[in-house]
C-alpha cells in the first residue's frame, strides 16, 4: 500500500477545507493506505524571503517537512481559495520545502481538493495551484475534487450525503494511480 502525505492550506478552527482532507485521508486509510498529515500551522514558516535564507539557512521546520514529503509516495493537498488563489499559507510552504529540494514533488502524485461555502467549491483557486505545480513539472491527479456549498454538507468535521460517495470515489480513483 501506498503512504500519503496530507496537508490543509487553512488552519483555521473548523475549516471546510481541513474537514474535506481529513475526509479523503479517512477514505484512504480505510483501503489500507498509510496517511501523515503534516499540520502547516505548527510549523509556524516565516515568509519565504531569500535574504532570510541565505542569513539564516531553512528552517528546520521546512526540513522536516521536506523529508515526510520526500518519504511518500502521493500528497492530497486541500487549498482554500483567498480572493481567488491559494492561501498565502499554501504557497509559502511550497516555496520553503522546495528550498531543501527543487524537486520535492517530483515523482509524487499529487490530488488537489478544495472545499468553499459559496457554489464554485473553490475551483479558482485550485487552477492556480494547479498552474503552481504543472509549472513545477509534477504529477498532477487528472481531476481536482472541488465542494461547493461546504457548510451544509460538513457536519461534526465530516463530508456526507452524496458528497461523501462522490469524495470516496475520487480518492478511490487517485490512489489507483500511486
């Protein structure tokens, strides 16, 4: 079985976008994958700035995620969409761990979710992240899984109804391709 790397582009309490990873992940693991959420906010990055860089090295926090990614197979990101693009929390990261290694994603498949309260699911801001990684050459799942109107389909942190079915297939479909 294959080992996944998650991670959320929002740490807020409560996020739709959280609450949809965490629902891909539970598939997942339920069809014997290994899952290693990486929590973003922990890792309290600063923002990616050369010159703190080249002062200051990357933080090890960067490292060790750097090193949970480089471990797995695939990566399930869940992005919020902020005035239409990822969070500034999402593309920070990016940019740090692809300081430890260029290309960190490389030979990863990597599934793009997002989750919204309005109707568009947040596909906006997934195109662009989607733009992110293409750019990176990457391995990107054929479909982004988008969820629009989160707020009456997430109860008690969990996707449901014919969402959940719907969710479930797509992470059936992605773990076929690691």
């Amino acid at each position: 079985m294959a080992k996944i790397v998650t991670f959320s582009g929002s740490v807020r309490v409560g996020s739709v976008n959280t609450a949809l990873l965490n629902s891909a992940a539970a598939f997942a693991t339920a069809a014997g994958h290994e899952v290693d959420a990486i929590d973003l906010g922990a890792a309290q990055l600063p923002l990616y700035d050369g010159d703190v860089q080249a002062n200051h090295g990357i933080p090890m926090a960067a490292q060790a995620m750097a090193e949970r990614i480089a471990s797995a197979d695939g990566v399930l990101i869940a992005s919020p969409e902020y005035n239409g693009g990822p969070s500034p929390l999402l593309k920070n990261t990016i940019d740090w761990v692809t300081r430890v290694e260029m290309t960190l994603f490389a030979g990863k498949h990597i599934g793009l979710l997002a989750a919204s309260p309005g109707g568009g699911g947040g596909a906006h801001g997934l195109g662009i992240v989607t733009q992110i990684f293409t750019y990176m050459q990457c391995d990107l799942h054929d479909e982004t899984f988008t969820l629009p109107k989160a707020f009456e389909v997430i109860a008690d942190g969990e996707v449901g109804g014919d969402d959940a079915d719907r969710l479930s297939a797509w992470v059936d479909a992605y773990v076929a391709h690691l």
